[in-house]
C-alpha cells in the first residue's frame, strides 16, 4: 500500500485474511482492506466496502489494539457516505428543477409569442375599424 499499488494490498490483504481467518493477523488484513479501499481511485461504493471491512474487524477481532481505529473509521466514512448520498440527492434535484426551468421558459416563449400575435391582430383591427370609420 505505500507504493500506492492499492490493488495489490487488497489481493493480498484478502489472502492473509482468509489464511487468519478469525485470528490474528486477521484483524490486521482487515484494517489494511479498510484502508486500501479508502484510497482506491475510482472504485464505486469503496467508502462502503471500506466500511464494511472495519465493521468486520471491530465484530471479530473485539481485542484488537485495532478496534478503536476501526471505529473512528466506521464513524468517518458513515459521515462521507451520507454527504455523497446527500450530494447525489441535491443533484438529482438540481436536474430536475433545471428540467422543469426549462419546460417553464418554453411555455412563456410560447405565451410570449401568443401574446405578440394578439398584439398583432388588435392593430389590424384597429386600422380596419379606423378605415371603417373614415368610409361611414
């Protein structure tokens, strides 16, 4: 994980854990997992597997000099996962009150353009009452 090779820890983070099972090193492998999904680029939902990882290692490894860590981690990337929950919320909003914005502009370009045309025939029969007027 120091050279920044984050696939590569969780490769065999995964090993050594299933090789400890619910034994030290176990925990280890875990947090190192929880911590490699932090830092994976790109990875969806890593904040929640991540999550899931420290969870785990606070559940089975209950004497772990880990579990504090772990648990300032669970508390982190709870806080992080509701924020991006919270922003894909405010986005999708975002998009469809633009949408809405949108239908509404078009409806008054439409009422706009309605209202011109009405203005439009009102002075033709202005001049025809006009020329009317001048013929009587």
């Amino acid at each position: 994980m120091e050279k920044g090779k984050y696939n590569q820890a969780i490769k065999e983070n995964k090993q050594a854990l299933q090789a400890a099972g619910n034994s030290t090193p176990g925990d280890q492998a875990l947090y190192n997992l929880g911590k490699a999904r932090i830092l994976t680029p790109n990875q969806k939902n890593s904040y929640r597997t991540s999550r899931e990882h420290f969870r785990c290692l606070v559940n089975n490894f209950p004497e772990s000099d880990l579990k504090e860590e772990a648990k300032a981690w669970i508390t982190l990337l709870s806080e992080t996962i509701s924020k991006q929950n919270q922003i894909e919320e405010l986005k999708q909003s975002n998009s469809e009150q633009e949408s809405r914005i949108k239908k509404l502009q078009a409806q008054v370009q439409h009422k706009e353009s309605v209202i011109k045309y009405l203005r439009n025939q009102l002075k033709r029969l202005k001049q025809i009452d006009l020329e009317l007027n001048k013929k009587k």
